[in-house]
C-alpha cells in the first residue's frame, strides 16, 4: 500500500506521523482533564453558619500524578468565629494540606460555645 513510506526508509516520516496522531488523539483530552477539577466541601457544622468560606485549590502536584480523593479534617471553632485547631482525619498528603490552607481562613458566625466541625473535600478530576 504504502512502499516507500513504511519500507524502513522513511523513519523521519514515521516518527512524525506518529507525533501528528498523538496530538489528534491526546491534545484535547489533557486540556479537558484541566478543566473539569471539581471540589466540592460538605460539612457538619452543628447549627454553625460559615461566614467566609475559601474553597481549597487542587494542587499543581497533584493534578499532575491525577491523585484524587477525599481529605477529611476536624475543626475546632471559638464561640467568636475563628478556627482554633485543624485536626487531619484522612486523605491524601497533597489533597490534606490544601483542604487545612483553606479551612484556616474560615470565620463562622459567632456562638454560644466551641464547637467541632468536620469538612470532607472531594477533589475529582
């Protein structure tokens, strides 16, 4: 079908049919794998309202190695408002150490007491 250009002779020509297909093929998908990260925050907040909430970024590292997963932590928040201590319940390293960057920022409305708070965030590619 195609003598000269599979007969060995052409390896150029192969090498870059070879670079055309993967662009085809893994071009799209890799700038959709950026953009459908999702994070989504549940928590049990005892009657708690969250005043300012920031929402955890997925990290570079770990879009890069497609870890994905739940990261579970317990907060301790003060009658005032602010978190007092955030305590890791689970998950990857990567995805734990974003969630607690986040959590830290938090203020919830003030209360009668201390109260703990547990957040899961599931960080989905």
């Amino acid at each position: 079908m195609f003598p000269r250009l599979w007969s060995g002779r052409a390896p150029l020509a192969k090498m870059i049919l070879g670079l055309v297909l993967c662009a085809l093929f893994v071009g799209p998908h890799a700038s959709a794998f950026q953009a459908q990260t999702q994070i989504q925050v549940f928590t049990d907040d005892a009657g708690r309202k969250i005043k300012n909430r920031i929402n955890p970024e997925y990290p570079e590292l770990a879009k890069k190695t497609r870890i994905t997963g739940i990261a579970r932590v317990q907060l301790t928040v003060t009658p005032e408002g602010s978190i007092k201590d955030v305590k890791e319940l689970g998950g990857s390293p990567v995805l734990l150490a974003a969630l607690v960057r986040a959590v830290k920022q938090w203020k919830y409305e003030p209360g009668a007491k201390e109260t703990e708070v547990e957040v899961k965030a599931n960080f989905s590619l």
